[in-house]
C-alpha cells in the first residue's frame, strides 16, 4: 500500500475537535457506526459448490491474479477465483461503498475491533478508535515484529493504496530480480502491465496550478533547494475525474481524501481494468468471502482445495472441497508464504523446496513528518493520490514518496513515505505449539531504513532551518518504522519456485504474486508484480497448456 490520506476541507468552521479528527494521512477520528441491516454486501452470486471441479483455481484476485485470470481466459481456458474479502459492490448507509479515511467504520478494518492506524497520534491525541468487528477492507496483519498492511476484496491490494505506479529504474533492476532478463521486460511486460492498469501521467500545467499539489510543489522546492532529483511519477486515477473534483462538477475522491479504506470514483483499481476485462470474456467467475485452507495432490493428478465460506464477522459458513487441474497461489506475499509454509511443515505439500518461507521483506518502508515554516504553507486542499518522489536511491540507497497530508486545515507539514535499500530478509515459519505460522522480522531491523531516509531529510531540515514532526507515531518519535505497505518475498523466484513461478515438486502448482520478488523493488511494487506476472503467464501459457 503506498499513501493515506484525508479529506479536503468543506468546513470554514474548525473546531479543536474537528482539528484533531480530520488531521493525518491515515487516520479516523470521528464517531464509528454499527452495522445496519441494509449495508451488508449481498452474497456472491454463485459462489463455487463443494465438489465442484475447476480446470484453474487462482487463489486471490491482486495484481497477479488478475493478470492470471485474464491471460488464461482469453487463451480459451475457464477459470475460477477464490477471494478471502468481500466483492465491494454493495453501498453502505452513507450511499457509498466505500468509507471515507477520517471515519472508519465497519467497512474499514479486516476482522478487528479497533482500528490500527498507520499514523497513531496527532499533537499527543491517540487516534484509534473502536470499530465493529467486520471483514473490512484493510489488513493490519501484526506479526510482533512487523505490522503488515493488505486489502481485502476483489481487487486486493489495488484497493487500497495510493495508486502510485512506477516502473523501477533499469540500472535497479538486476538487484530487484536477478534472474529475470531485463531487456524482455523493459520492453515488453512493464508496457503491457503500464497499458492494462490504466497507468498515465499528470497534466503538468495543470499540476502546477491546481491548489490540491500546493504540498507536492513544496516537497520539490525542498528536495531541489537540496540537490535532491525530484521525479514525477505516474498514477491509475483517472486525471480528467480529478479536474472535474477540482472544478466541483463531479462527487469527489481522491480530493475527499478518499484512499486507504476504498476510492468511489476516479481510481482505477484492478475491478476497472484487468478484472473487468477478465470477467467480460465469459470464462471467469470468482467468490468472495472464501478462505483457501489447504491444497493437497490427488492420486490420479490434480489437486483438492479445501476452503471456508465467510460471514461478515470471520465466521464459518461452509466449509468446501473442490478439485483443480492447476492451482495458482496469488494471495499476496504474506498470504501465499503463509499457506504454503504451513502445508510443507504439516506434510500436505511435503516436497516443496526449503527455500519456501524464506526472503521476506518490507521494501525498505519507513515514514516520516517535517514541520515546515510558516512562509510554506502545503494547503487545505491535497490530493489523496501522489505524483512524484525524491529519488536518491543511487546515493543514499532511498527513495521518498511526496505524499499527502490533507487534513483540511493548513498544518505546514510535509509527509513522506520512503522505500529504502533495507538488507534484512525474515522467514515465515510453522510454530506447531501456537498453530500458526510465524515471521521472524526484528524491530531492529528497520534501522537501516531509517538511515537511508535520512540521508534525504537531514540534508533538507539542515538547508531549510526545520525539524522532524515527533507526534504521529507515539510520543516523540519521529520514524513510522512499525509496519510495510508493500510486503514482498517469501516464495522467491528462481529459488522455491523455477524461473516462471511453477512451484518444485507439483506439476500444476503455480506462485504468481509478490511472494515472488526478493523483498526489495526500489519503488512501489504494483507495476513490478503485474510485470512479472504478465512474464510468467505467457510462458506458462505456451509451454504448460
């Protein structure tokens, strides 16, 4: 996930109250409902029967199930997606599918009971509050060491970030994924990915004027005034949507702050582009509020899935067994490495290699918070979806995303989420006593992380005469260190998996999401993940089939 926001100022009242519950990037200070009757979404149309038997079976619809879904279909082969969240097609009391950042409510948070911010403070007022236990569509996965971000819904992470789709620089990518030739996908799979997510650019013109990028503008003034490269980056929103938001001719999104729990209107996620056009061939289905829990060989080939149907609150409906010629795994990296650790400890996936669990990594996420002077104002208004960096990965090992903080009141704050040249790489592991599976991430380890952002942001504090904000993460603490948006690893390619993501020692079991991907991408990782599987497909296409 890459960058969280709030809504734009409609107010020209602001009380102390309502300074504190509409400041952040990610937070909800406002008062949580309850779940009416009437906004339950209704169930998935059919969702798939026990017994039933499926030529494909691809476990989550993110980036990598996505492409793998449409690329099978349209090759004539039918295919069915499991989804552990919700199909988000059905509007709430508020006329709305999905919440909006400063008001979580049950739609908000996967399964808990209160809400675990990524900025947890504001001016010493703790920000979290109770919510309904729902299946929400945020994630906040805690693994003691590490708080791990996910959507969940049809579209999986593509619901919940910023957006933010940028294409690794070449001279990176032999550190992103060795063993993957770098001329095939600069010149064939990042382009694909770029043209089915909807990827464009901002209208720089209009970028240099509108009031909702005044913060963006700040940021590079900065970042140049240090010597830093200031990079635009391009986005999924719809631009000509956001014109129309700024213009007050359309419902606003992106300037409503609307990003972390869900965008109603100008973000392209997943179910606009790869999905849409997956389900429009007539070959694929999906269903919703189903949980994969085991995937076992037949005797005579193929596999059986056991899986769980979901209510609302995480309880079991049903559970399920169907069989499948071919399984592929697109959970996300934490959900693939998970299932997939578990069944080799436990002896239903015995001969997978043991490189499974290994090489997780955060992507070298940390954030951070700059008070600016009052002759840099960053403006009322900001745009939830970012458009530009400061790129010192080449000299400082990090990149750091300009990203919002539209409260709706002026705070002279600049906000960055920086992905960072972070060596450490945890594993998953089964701990038979608990039951579960765990990860063996080290708090200390985002140390390195934080050096590199620092690179970046001492220099300018020093040039500009600032300080770092200490009142977002806890009491004066300056570095979001606790957690990732973008989790990557734990199934690596060309290691537990071959060079294309088959899986050793199953014909027929495919890993196609960012499990895949070493634990580092330079930038945020969307592109990159549906790059990579638009590689794999293909191949698996021509030579499995």
């Amino acid at each position: 996930m890459d960058d969280n926001f709030l809504q734009s100022n409609k107010s020209s009242r602001v009380s102390r109250r309502g300074f504190i519950a509409g400041t952040s990037s990610i937070i909800a200070a406002a008062g949580l409902s309850g779940v009416p009757a009437r906004a339950r979404p209704a169930a998935a149309a059919a969702p798939i029967a026990g017994g039933a038997h499926v030529p494909v079976l691809v476990i989550g619809t993110g980036y990598g199930g996505a492409v793998t879904a449409l690329r099978l279909a349209e090759a004539g082969v039918p295919v069915h997606m499991i989804e552990m969240g919700m199909a988000w097609d059905t509007q709430g009391p508020d006329g709305k599918i999905f919440a909006n950042t400063t008001a979580p409510d049950y739609r908000s948070f996967w399964l808990r009971t209160r809400t675990k911010q990524p900025i947890s403070n504001f001016l010493g007022f703790p920000l979290d509050k109770d919510v309904p236990r729902y299946t929400g569509i945020l994630d906040a996965e805690d693994f003691g060491g590490i708080l791990i971000y996910q959507g969940r819904g049809v579209g999986g992470g593509s619901l919940v970030n910023g957006g933010m789709a940028v294409t690794p620089r070449r001279e990176n990518f032999g550190e992103i994924l060795p063993s993957v030739d770098a001329g095939e996908m600069y010149s064939t799979y990042y382009p694909r990915a770029n043209t089915g997510l909807g990827v464009t650019d901002v209208d720089p013109a209009w970028w240099e004027a509108t009031d909702c990028y005044q913060y963006a503008r700040v940021g590079r003034k900065h970042a140049q005034r240090s010597g830093f490269p200031f990079v635009f980056v391009p986005n999924v929103y719809d631009w000509d949507y956001m014109e129309r938001e700024a213009a007050g001719t359309v419902p606003e999104s992106a300037l409503a702050g609307e990003v972390l729990y869900g965008n109603n209107h100008g973000k392209k996620s997943l179910q606009q582009t790869y999905l849409a056009r997956a389900r429009a061939t007539g070959r694929v289905t999906i269903s919703p509020l189903h949980r994969v829990t085991s995937v076992a060989p037949l005797p005579a080939g193929g596999y059986a899935v056991g899986m769980d149907q979901l209510d609302t609150t995480g309880g079991t409906v049903a559970g399920k067994t169907v069989t499948a010629d071919r399984v592929f795994f697109a959970a996300g990296s934490a959900g693939t490495s998970k299932l997939l650790t578990r069944l080799r400890a436990t002896g239903v996936l015995p001969a997978l290699n043991g490189e499974v669990g290994k090489g997780w990594g955060d992507n070298g996420n940390v954030m951070c918070g700059r008070a600016n002077h009052l002759w840099d104002p960053t403006g009322k208004l900001q745009s939830a979806m970012p458009t530009a960096g400061i790129d010192n990965w080449a000299a400082g090992g990090a990149f750091a995303e300009v990203a919002p903080l539209p409260t709706g009141i002026e705070t002279y704050a600049s906000f960055y989420l920086s992905i960072t040249r972070n060596p450490h790489r945890a594993r998953f592991s089964w701990n038979a006593e608990a039951s579960r599976v765990d990860l063996d991430w080290q708090a200390g380890w985002k140390q390195p992380a934080i050096d590199a952002a620092k690179t970046i942001f001492d220099r300018i504090n020093a040039k500009e005469g600032t300080i770092y904000r200490t009142d977002l993460f806890g009491a004066y603490k300056i570095w979001g260190d606790h957690l990732t948006y973008h989790p990557l690893g734990g199934v690596v390619l060309n290691k537990a998996t071959d060079n294309h993501g088959r899986l050793h020692g199953y014909p027929g079991l495919y890993v196609m999401d960012g499990s895949l991907i070493p634990g580092n991408a330079s930038v945020n990782p969307f592109v990159t993940i549906t790059a990579l599987a638009e590689r794999n497909i293909e191949r698996i296409i021509a030579t499995d089939l």
